[in-house]
C-alpha cells in the first residue's frame, strides 16, 4: 500500500468527522496508530468500502453498515479496561472486514480467533490479508475465516469474547443476541461482549441477560449474565 492509496475523500471525511468528535490531538493519535498498523505488516485496512459497492448475498444487506476498520488505538484502550485470559479464550469478530480486529485480536495472543463477513470482496482481501499477518508475526493463534451473514452464524461452544464494531443495526444485533443465548444455554460459559462505535444501537445495552461492565466515548463492554 502506497501513501497515494490512503490519499482520498473517505479518509479526508473520515479525519474532520473524529476532529469533531474528539479533537485534533485523540485524531492524530487514531491516525498514527492505524497507519502504523498497516505499515506493519504492510495490508490494506484503512481504506473504507461502503456496502453498495460489494457483492453481498444476504437479505440484511439493507442492516449492515459499511466497512471500517476499528481503530487501533480505540482497540488497545479498550483491552486495556478489563482482563481476559487471551490464551485460553477465542474471539469472534461479527462483520469482520478486512480482518484488522482479528490480526489486533491474534497481536493480544487469543487461542483462537474467528471472523465472519458477508461480503465476499472483503473476505478475499481478508485472506490475503491473513497469509501476510500470518508470515510478519509468526502468530500462533489458529484463525477461522467464515464468508456468510453474521445473524445466521452458529455461534460455537468455545466462543467467549465477542466483538462487534458497529457491524449493523440494532434490529439485526436483536437476533444475535438469540443466537449468543442460545450458545449459552447449550454450553454455558463465561461469555464477553465488547460493542464499539454504537451509534444509538443499544441492543445489548437494554438487554436483561447483559451486565454492563465498562462504559467509554468508545463504547461498552457487557458480561452475560447467568441464565434463571
Ligand atoms: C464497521 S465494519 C467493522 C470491520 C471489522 N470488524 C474491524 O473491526 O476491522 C462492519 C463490517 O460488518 C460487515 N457486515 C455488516 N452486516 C453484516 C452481516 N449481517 N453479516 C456479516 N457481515 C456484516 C460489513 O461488510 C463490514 O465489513
């Protein structure tokens, strides 16, 4: 990726929406960490795609939002507010991307880390983007890429942190809430979630069964509580 690929409207917009947001200072340091994200192991994950431009074979296309990788920095502030045993747990993306919040997740040495994306443009650059991850790390976390709707995803029994960065609206977030309880009740477990960039989708946050845990600008963190 050259300085000319990250050069364009999106981004522009992109920096005075977090300007406004947060102020010049928080933006140069979202801009500096996602830049030397990509740097790093030299991928492509700034660069926003919004969902009219992609092939997507799901009726909750209308639900999604459109492809934004989570901020590095937000990412690490956000791991930094609770503990979880990352060796001993897998982390599943919902509305995975291009991958940046598995390779973050991997970087922290989660046992295992699973992306699910419905685009397929956007699971293709995954891989690619993963067999690049996979070589500059050496991680030895084991990934699983799933190309399929995220509120049709069976939620396996090992799945215990579960991380949603505004992937879709609250309607959709609705029945994967049915789907985590139904995980749970099979297997129960101690199961997080962590909720970035909201935007008035309080889905987990009205939910009975979700305990709030930590709250920030960036968004919440909930524990799911034990079943009646
Ligand atoms: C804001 S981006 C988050 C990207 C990624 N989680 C990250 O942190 O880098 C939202 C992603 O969710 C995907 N998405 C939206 N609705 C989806 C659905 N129903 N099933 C699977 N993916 C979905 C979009 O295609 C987009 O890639």
């Amino acid at each position: 990726m050259s300085v000319l690929d990250i050069v364009n409207l999106e981004n522009f917009r992109k920096v005075f929406r977090n300007i406004r947001k947060v102020g010049l200072l928080t933006t140069i340091r979202y801009i500096v960490s996602d830049l030397l994200f990509d740097m790093k192991y030299r991928i492509d994950t700034i660069n926003t795609e919004q969902l009219e431009n992609l092939d997507i074979d799901s009726p909750n296309k209308q639900y999604g939002v459109y492809y934004e990788g989570t901020n590095a920095y937000i990412f690490k502030k956000t791991f930094s507010s609770f503990k979880v045993d990352a060796a001993n747990s897998c982390f599943v993306d919902f509305g995975s991307g291009k991958g940046k919040a598995m390779f973050m997740a991997a970087e922290r040495g989660f046992r295992k880390v699973i992306g699910v994306e419905f685009s397929r443009e956007l699971v293709e650059t995954c891989r690619r983007n993963l067999e690049i991850f996979k070589q500059k790390s050496k991680s030895k976390t084991e990934f699983e890429i799933i190309h399929g709707d995220a509120s049709q995803y069976e939620i396996p029994a090992e799945a215990n942190l579960l991380f949603f960065s505004n992937p879709f609206n609250e309607t959709l977030t609705t029945k994967v809430i049915e789907n985590i309880l139904r995980s749970h009740n099979k297997a129960p477990r101690e199961i997080w979630v962590i909720h970035l960039y909201p935007q008035g989708n309080m889905a987990f946050a009205r939910h009975p069964r979700f305990q709030l845990e930590h709250e920030s600008r960036d968004g919440f963190i909930f524990r799911l509580k034990p079943g009646a």
